[in-house]
C-alpha cells in the first residue's frame, strides 16, 4: 500500500490546485469585451485614387491596415493590407447620398492568442467587414498580432514616415461601446488557457513549483540541510523580483508573442527578420524620397523620411545594436512560432534573468566566505541587488535601446554565478587521469564564466574594458590557495609550477573574448568593410554630431559624469510616486551632446554597498590583495574590472540609468563582500534594523521610479492601473 505524498508533493498539488480555481473562476465569472468593432462611418468625398486608413494595428515598421480606396462616380473600395504581404479587397461599393453606414469590422489583429477561440467560433486569421450588415470582405488573410495601445481607428501614425499618403481618415468615425459577455462553459478551455497565459498568479505558481522541485531534489540528498535558509531567502526574493519585473515591463498588461507596448520601432524583429532571411541589411529599403536628398544624413532634410536610429550605408538599412540577443532570442522564437518576440517582453526575460543569477551568485560567494553571515544581512543585500539597483528601470522603459543593455546584465550575472561556482569547488585544481597531469580538467565552471563575460562583451563592447580586471580574476583563479580562505582545510589549487601551465588555462579563458572579437569584426566587415567600423558614422541623425564622434569621447567629460554616476541624487516631491530620477543639466566640453537622462547615484541607489567599499578602501594597506585565497583579492579584481566599465562610460558625453547595469554587477558583488566581512562581526540588533530599513526604502525607492520611467512609463502605457496604484497612497 503506497504511503502518503511527501509534504514537498502535497504543496504543489494544493499549489496546482489553487492556480486553477482561481482562473476557472476568474474565466467565468469575469465579464470579457467583444473585440469586433461597430461603427458609424461618413466617408468624406475624395479624388479618385487617394487611400485613408480605416483600422491600423501594430508597429511602424509592418502594420495591418484595413483601408479605404476611393473610386470614380463617388464609390469606394474596402481593402485588407498585411505590410509586406498584401490581402482582399472588395468590389466597388456604392454609398448613400448622405455617404453614411454602419461599418462591422472583425479583425484578427484585434485578438490576443486564444482569444478569439474564447469569444467565436471563427479561425483566428478570419476577417469579416460588413457595410449596413452585408458582407464585404470575408476570409483567411495574413495578420500579425498587436497590443491593445498598437490598434488605431482612423489613424496610421506611421505612414508620413513611410512616404505612403494620408495619415488619417478624413470623415467621422463613430464607435459603439463593446459589448461585455461572459464565457460560455463549451469555450472554457480557450479561456482557461487565455487566463492561464497571462495572469500574475501564473508566474507566481511556477516559480513556487521550481524552488520546491529544487528543494525537494536538495533534501534527498541532504534530509538534514536542503536548500538551507539562505537559499530558501534568496529564492523568496527572487521570485518577488520577478514578478515586479514582469509587473513594470508588462506595465500591467498581458504579454503576447507578437506584439509589441511601446511607440518604438521593433529594431530587433527587424534584425532578426533579415537574419531569417540570410542577409545583414533589413528587409525595410529606404524611401525613394529619402535616397533623392542632397544629403540623406542631414537631419534636417531627413525629417519625416528616415527609420529611427537605422544607418543608411550603400542604400541599405542596419542597425547598429549588438546582434547576440536577436540571435540567441528572437531567432530561436521566429523559427519555432513564426511571430517575434516583443521588445517588451525582451527586455523583462534578459533582466529578470539578469536578477535571479546575481542573487545566485550572491549566494556563492556568501556560501564560501561568509557561511555564517547573519540572515538579515544576506536579505538586505539581496534586496538591495533585487530592487534597489537600477536595474529594474530597464523594463521601465522596454525599447531596442534597453535590450542589448539586458541581455548583458544576464551574461554578467551567468560569468559571476560560474565565478562563484568554480572557486566553491577549488578554482583550476590540479587532476590526475591515467598519471597524467590534466590541463583542462576542472575547467568547466571557469570557461563558463568567461563565455558569460565574453557575450555580456559582444551584447556591450564598452563592457570589453573589463578585461584588465578580469585578467587579474583569471590569474588569481590559477594562483596557489585560489577558492577561498577556509583555513588548512580550505580547497586549494597546487598549480603554482609549472608557470606554462597556468598561462595556458589562462589562455583558455580568454579563448571567448577573442572568439567574440573576432566574430564582432567579421561582421562589421561584412556590413561596412571594416573590422572595427560599428557604422556610427552613417547614422540618420545629423552632420554636427557624426563630426563630432572624437569628441564624444573625451576625458574632460570625466567630471561631470562622475557626478552624477557616483552620487547624483534623486528628485523628491509631495506627490506619488514621492521620487523620481533626476535629470540635472551637465555641460559637457564637446561640440556636441548626445544628451543626459535621469539618473540618480551608486551612492543613492546602493547605499550599503557603497559605504562598505569606501571603509574597505579606508582600510586598504592592511588588505591581503595578494592572497588568492581571500576575498580581498576578489574584490581589488571586481572593482578594477568593474571601475574599467564605469571609466569608458565617464567619458561619454552622456549619462543614463540604463548605462549603469554595464558596470554595477561587478560592484555590487564587490560591495556585498566588504559588506559581509563587516556584518557579520555585528552584534547589535538595532543597527542591523536601521541597514534592513535603509535597504527597504531604497528598493521601494527605485520600484516607484521604474513606475515612471518618463514618455514610456506606466503614465502613458497604462494610465488606469497607475491611477489605482497611486490611490493606494496618500
């Protein structure tokens, strides 16, 4: 007779068991607004040949339209447009004398995955337009999914930029408020799975279900120790983290493949449609009218006519941001679904990502140092790393610029976790196969993290000035006693002799970075016919500033950076969100000036850290720097790495938040470890209780400015849900 579930088995039943109450009941009961659209159009008298838009949904770059051609004796012509791909159109109509109907519009962009299923019983490409109830158009057509905010009536904001007629409709729309149902019980599964797919409470289950699963592997092994309170604190934070990300990048709406929630142009579906295609250049030509100027670079003359932020080079668009996380993401996902992957959602994966690995690597390097460091100190640096860095800003603000930013705050977070991971187990420890000295035996971890740092490299190549500090950690890693300070007992690395061995495992570990190196310079050779030409100079946005390139990079722009990455403050007002980033005015010596967003310190926003390093450094000379076994060694290492990055960035005429995550994972990890030496001699409760509080504030701090993240923050992508959450507060 079996015996009872065990309790880890039992938790995840009930845990199963509860998610889906909660989305059948939410499924039922909850009230769903039909998508098709009815209205009362007057279409306005037009020269025969002229076309306006009637519905647009989706990005600039390939939207669908349904559109209205205007013919001779006063008829007009419904037409379906997938960009790129075409579509029906109907037999010349002929109007009213007032030129008035009643237009039915069933779209499928107007749904979200499943949710068509949910609602009818129509395939999801299925489009259906009738004038005065008599069908038009019906049929299958070629559609591309859309968010709600991407769906216009009578409004094609994208096409002055595409050179292709009238931007608006020019008569009246008239729109009847939709109708709300309920879901019928035959379509429950359809709303079930619509539910499932885009509630909060899914995210929620399924990070449960992994840490148990983990936890429950780990108490197998060890009934006695499991994942052990420090992981199990860790995870807890990490799986709020998560859902914050996932809560701001979404800014409270459902994801879903194919769509995008901002104004910006999908830069990386378009690279990676090129890419589908076996090309580098886009598969978006310039405009005719774009290539006849007297000077295509000329910002003046290319306004309203230029892809935003693309290089023109050899009359073929490209862009200039990284391609690894196109490759490794949004190529993967175009090949298995045939959608794209949002920015939005992008962004929020490679940072969340970003977030569980430091907090993992957090935990490594706690676990060897500091076994014994107190709880409230690892949870107050795991807050600190989870909320309080400006990190989380990036989801804030999902656009192709915030991408290439996250996906190497994820690779830094992999190169640390194997960091940690490859000293916990002794660093390049000395093996014996067949009596036979190895090389590369133990090497796993290592060459991990230096894939890690290498492709952080590749999605940023300022990270590149990293290298002299992460030459030190590859030297330190191969020295004598590398691993840690655990006393005699403590792993130790006998690879001190002979010398050529450490220089080739060495060797090794830079093996990624010229890899990358090489591969960056292979395609810019490609692109533009220079290794190291990244196409800067054949921008779209001004002869003044592509002059100026040699000056953007200055060191007299040094000190005004420096002001404002170390301690710039934030702005506080009277009203929600109570704090916001703050965006001084800094005069940098350069002709000109790429420009200078919020921003608030490492000071301000990791004030734990920050303090930690500074006594450290206070108390420098009596540091054993040259001692690989100690975390003194380490942390000289993360700062010269770390203070590298931060360097390059100084001198750019510019600032940002979302330029902070190149260089704050080596200083936050650099900062936690000073931090952890002087906690853990701490006995008194109410200084821990004032650093938990000061940590405390400057998470909720920086979650309040991710809410606010300027023209794309929660004020414009979801005014609704900021209005209830700023009514929680006085």
């Amino acid at each position: 007779m079996a015996g009872p579930l065990p309790p880890v088995l039992r938790r995840l039943a009930a845990c199963a068991l509860a998610v889906c109450t909660f989305a059948v009941a939410r499924a039922l009961l909850r009230p769903v607004p039909e998508r098709a659209i009815d209205c009362v159009v007057t279409f306005p008298l037009r020269e025969p040949g002229t076309v306006e838009p009637l519905l647009v949904a989706g990005q600039a770059h390939a939207p669908d339209r349904l559109e209205v051609r205007y013919l001779a004796g006063g008829r007009i012509q419904i037409s379906w447009d997938c960009y790129g791909l075409g579509g029906p159109s109907s037999a010349p109509l002929d109007l009213p004398a007032d030129r008035k109907v009643a237009l039915g519009i069933d779209a499928p962009s107007l749904y979200g995955r499943f949710e068509r299923r949910m609602l009818e019983d129509r395939p999801e490409d299925f489009l259906a337009v009738t004038v005065n109830g008599k069908p038009v158009l019906e049929g299958r057509v070629a559609f591309r999914r859309s968010s709600s905010r991407d769906r216009h009536l009578g409004d094609d904001p994208a096409l002055g930029l595409r050179d292709e007629g009238s931007e608006r409709f020019g008569g009246s729309l008239e729109v009847s408020p939709a109708v709300r149902r309920r879901v019928a019980l035959r379509r429950l599964p359809w709303a079930l799975a619509w539910t499932l797919t885009n509630s909060a409470g899914t995210w929620l289950a399924l990070g449960w279900v992994l840490f148990a699963a983990a936890d429950w592997r780990a108490a197998r092994r060890n009934p006695n120790a499991a994942l052990g309170p420090d992981a199990r604190l860790l995870s807890g934070i990490g799986l709020a983290a998560v859902l914050a990300t996932f809560l701001i990048g979404s800014a409270g709406q459902p994801f879903d493949l194919g769509e995008n929630l901002n104004v910006y142009p999908e830069g990386y579906a378009m690279m990676t449609h090129a890419f589908a295609h076996g090309q580098l250049s886009l598969l978006q030509k310039p405009s005719p009218a774009l290539l006849a100027l007297p000077d295509p670079y000329d910002a003046r003359q290319n306004e309203g006519l230029r892809l935003h932020d693309a290089i023109l080079y050899h009359d073929k668009y490209y862009f200039y941001y990284s391609p690894v996380p196109a490759v490794l993401m949004n190529l993967p996902v175009l090949w298995l679904t045939g959608t794209d992957v949002p920015q939005a959602l992008a962004v929020t994966l490679w940072t969340a990502a970003g977030t569980v690995l430091m907090l993992a690597a957090l935990l490594g390097f706690k676990r060897l140092w500091h076994p014994n460091l107190p709880l409230w100190a690892l949870g107050a640096l795991g807050l600190s790393i989870a909320f309080a860095a400006p990190v989380i800003y990036l989801v804030g603000r999902p656009t192709m610029y915030e991408q290439p930013v996250a996906a190497a705050y994820a690779f830094l977070g992999l190169g640390l976790f194997a960091l940690a991971k490859a000293l916990s187990e002794g660093g390049a420890r000395r093996a014996e196969i067949g009596g036979r000295k190895s090389v590369f035996r133990g090497m796993t971890w290592p060459v991990i993290s230096a894939c890690g740092f290498a492709l952080a490299a590749a999605c940023r190549p300022n990270i590149a000035m990293a290298c002299p500090g992460l030459g030190l950690m590859w030297l330190i890693l191969a020295a004598p006693e590398a691993g840690g300070s655990r006393g005699a007992s403590g792993p130790r690395s006998d690879l001190g002799r002979p010398t050529s061995r450490i220089f080739l495992r060495v060797f090794l570990l830079c093996l990624p970075f010229l890899a990358v190196g090489a591969g960056l310079g292979y395609l810019n050779w490609k692109r533009f016919g220079a290794p190291l030409d990244f196409g800067w100079r054949w921008q779209l946005w001004g002869r003044a500033q592509l002059a100026s390139q040699a000056t953007n990079f200055s060191v007299r722009n040094i000190p005004p950076n420096a002001q404002q990455y170390l301690y710039g403050p934030p702005k506080f007002s009277a009203a929600f969100p109570y704090v916001e980033a703050n965006a001084r005015k800094v005069y940098f010596r350069s002709p000109y000036t790429i420009g200078a967003e919020p921003l608030v310190g490492i000071a301000w926003a990791l004030p734990l850290e920050t303090f930690a390093l500074l006594a450290w450094a206070a108390g420098l000379r009596g540091r054993r720097l040259a001692d690989p076994g100690c975390a003194d060694a380490w942390i000289g290492a993360l700062l010269v790495a770390g203070g590298g990055v931060l360097l390059f960035n100084m001198m750019y005429s510019a600032f940002a938040m979302r330029y902070m995550p190149d260089f704050l994972p080596f200083l936050e990890i650099a900062g936690a470890l000073a931090f952890m030496d002087w906690a853990g001699r701490l006995r008194r409760p109410a200084p821990a209780s004032a650093l938990v509080a000061i940590v405390v504030v400057a998470a909720l701090a920086a979650l309040a400015m991710s809410l606010d993240t300027g023209y794309l923050g929660f004020s414009w992508r979801n005014p609704e849900l900021r209005a209830h959450i700023a009514a929680c507060f006085p």
